[in-house]
C-alpha cells in the first residue's frame, strides 16, 4: 500500500513517526526542500501543494492520499480520485472546508449553531457593514493561524479590511475556546476525544496552552462531542477531524472552524491517551478498527513559539533544565531556523492532578526559550 501526505510540516513529521512504528513509509509532497518531513522518508517531493501538474503527478503511483494542511490543489486531487486513488479526506471535504464561506454555509444548510456571519466580497461591501460593528473579517481563502483575520471594533479599523472575498463574524462573549478532535473510517466507525480548552497568546492570535481534559460540565463535553461526531458524519468524511468551538458567556456552543487534518489541540494525545491523534489519523485512512481515546492522564501542553528579536540557526535555552523535570515530553519539530511567533515545537506535562500540570507549565514557559 503507497501512501502519500500533501505537506511536510510538524504535523507531518509526528505522522510519519507513528507510521514508522507499522512499517509504513509515507510519501511526502512539500514547498520547502528542508521541511521537517524530509529526513524521515525514503520518498521526498520537492514540489507546489497548489499547483495542479505537482500535485497529481505525485499522486499517480500511490494508493492512498492524506494530508496535513489544507491550502493544496483540490482540482488534482479530484482528477487523482476518477484515476481510483483513494483521498482522505475526500476533496469534495476539502473544498468546503478550505473556503470559509463554504464552511459557514455547511453550517447554515445543517443547522449546526454557530456565530452569525455575512459574506462579502469586496472592501466596499465590508464598509457597508459598518452598523453590525463590531465583527472579525475573515478572508474565504488562504488565513491560517490567525492570518488573515481582522478584528472591527470601531469604524476607524474598516480602513484596514481586506479587499477580498471575506466572512464578516458578529462578535460574541466568548468564555473559553474549546477544541474536539474526531476520527472515522471508511466503515463509518467514529471515535471522538475529550474536549480540550485552548488559552490563546494574544499578540500572535496562536495556542499558548492547551488544557485537557477541558474545565467544563458533563452535559458540555457531551454536546461537544455530540456535535463534533455529527459534523464528521454529515461530511461522510475519512481521516481525522478538529471542531473547534466558542462557549459563549450563556454556556452555548458555537462552532468556529473545522480543519481535516491532525491539529495542534491534539498533540497531547502522544503521551496522554491510549491512541495518539496521529496513530487515529492512519487508522482511519487506512480503514483500520479506530483506537481507544481513553484518557489516561490529566495534560496541559505548550507551544515552543520562536523569541521575539530572534531570526537565525535556533537555539534552545533551558533544554537540559526542562528535560530533568518527570511527566515532561519534549517535542522539536526539526526546523533549522527560528523567527518571532514560528511554532518550533511543543512540550506535554502530564499528571493524576491538573494543577500540578499547570505549575509546570508556568516554569517550562520562562525556562524553555526558542533563540538564534
């Protein structure tokens, strides 16, 4: 069976790691010649995700198609799927899913709640909305990590709104951010996490800290989850699935955005959980039974996020320190170069006892510095 992977990523990366445990070498497809993936496979492409000719001549001798980011050429993928190949998750999901119109209109057409939204497609029909103030523009296409994303509080801010194809999103009370992670194979077996609540480092709109289990009540978690497996099995889509939320300050749960892919709020899953989110993901494309996500330990992981004032070869200050502390797993993500707000990898402390992660944590942030 030849497997391929669209992006050479840290997502990637950690992927490749579980396939290696079964035998299984993946193809990787990726922009950058020294992408994180490209030590860890027999079979690395030099290549465009979003050009169409890269994108289906590598697909043309492999069986099974994933992918770890979704900005890639849907169109190839299309034509690869008539060809027989197998792609996970399936383009018509990838359509949807890479368009935030789409995506809001899937919510819409499926009555999944989620923030009140108006599309837009130019600068002028942005400004036009100056009496829903205040509201996020979101651009359709290509925003990623909070890129993208422009925040309308005042009339004075539509100055800076994006001349494209946008969602404009009313602004809620948001108590938490929340993601849950669900998985599906091609049998339509579903298997779905423990919530898990993401702190956000506001200057870089990024994950600062992740928390799982999720501080919140029982008939939560299980709406989470409910709604969670209910969008996955609405797609009919394969592979692995992230739903995050807002809870709003009425303890309502509106979804926010899906991506298809293994996500940041699941790195804990590695030392956490019975079956990581990586080891899903392949069990999932691969059509195996899915795994347990029982939750073995209390977890709060942390992105290494590359120092302010530091562009160059990285160095990790505080490394050995870190690494003496137990319940503590260090991830690298094998990227040569730091610049300020690079995700440079993440580290997971586990426990019986949630605080004692969160103390942890606070210590691993001042210690553990990303420089050149």
């Amino acid at each position: 069976m030849k497997i391929g992977l669209l992006g050479g990523g840290q997502l990637g990366r950690m992927l490749i790691q579980e396939a290696i445990n079964w035998n299984i070498d993946i193809a990787v497809l990726d922009n950058d010649i020294d992408a994180p993936c490209k030590y860890l496979t027999h079979n690395f492409v030099h290549g465009s995700l979003t050009n169409y000719d890269d994108v289906f001549n590598f697909g043309q001798d492999l069986d099974i198609i994933t992918i770890e980011i979704e900005n890639v050429n849907v169109d190839a993928l299309f034509a690869l799927e008539k060809l027989g190949k197998k792609i996970y998750p399936q383009p018509n999901v990838l359509k949807i899913i890479q368009d935030k119109g789409l995506q809001k209109m899937f919510y819409h057409d499926y009555k999944i709640p989620t923030a009140e939204f108006i599309l837009t497609e130019s600068q002028k029909d942005v400004t036009d909305c100056a009496n829903v103030i205040p509201f996020a523009q979101k651009l359709r296409k290509g925003g990623y990590d909070g890129k993208g994303v422009l925040l309308v509080n005042t009339i004075d801010d539509l100055k800076n709104a994006f001349d494209a194809p946008s969602v404009l999103e009313k602004k809620v009370e948001i108590k938490k951010e929340l993601s849950v992670i669900v998985a599906r194979n091609a049998n339509g077996e579903v298997a779905v996490y423990n919530s898990v609540e993401c702190v956000f480092d506001p200057e870089l709109n990024l994950v600062d800290t992740l928390i799982s289990p999720a501080n919140i009540s029982l008939n939560l978690e299980k709406e989470a989850q409910q709604m969670a497996t209910h969008i996955i099995t609405t797609l009919n889509m394969v592979g692995i699935l992230a739903v995050e939320f807002f809870l709003t300050d009425k303890d309502e749960l509106l979804v926010n955005e899906i991506a298809p892919r293994p996500h940041n709020s699941g790195h804990h899953t590695i030392e956490a959980n019975c079956t990581s989110q990586y080891q899903q993901h392949l069990r999932a494309v691969l059509n195996y039974p899915l795994g347990s996500t029982k939750q073995m330990r209390e977890a709060v992981m942390i992105n290494l996020i590359g120092a302010q004032n530091h562009t160059g070869n990285a160095v990790y200050e505080g490394l050995e320190t870190v690494l003496k502390m137990d319940e503590v797993f260090v991830h690298l993500y094998g990227k040569k170069t730091t610049k300020p707000g690079r995700k440079m990898g993440h580290v997971t402390i586990t426990s019986t006892n949630k605080t004692n992660c969160l103390v942890k944590a606070q210590i691993i942030k001042q210690t553990l510095k990303i420089i050149s």
